[in-house]
C-alpha cells in the first residue's frame, strides 16, 4: 500500500514477518537471543554523548 500526503511532514511504517512458534525447536534460541539484542527506544539515555 502506498499513499502520498504532502501535507504529513513524517513518514511512518511498520515490518512484521513470521516467527517461530512456541512449539518450535528453536524458539528458545530466538528468545535467548532476542534477550541479548535488547530493544532501542529514543526516549531511553544512553550513549557517549547522552547525560
């Protein structure tokens, strides 16, 4: 889907695919893994010149 408003000064969109399910061998692999990569979020400080 695409639509174009000129008048919106920032874009926004959203990824999704599919995961591995409860019951897959891998998920506690995927889950460790998510755990070590973290989430980002801009309101969290951090960083070499943040505070």
């Amino acid at each position: 889907v695409r639509i174009i408003d000129d008048d919106i000064p920032l874009a926004q969109f959203a990824v999704a695919f599919n995961g591995a399910s409860w019951t897959d061998p891998d998920s506690v692999a995927l889950m460790v893994m998510q755990s070590m990569l973290g989430s980002w979020n801009k309101n969290a400080g951090g960083g070499k010149h943040m505070g």
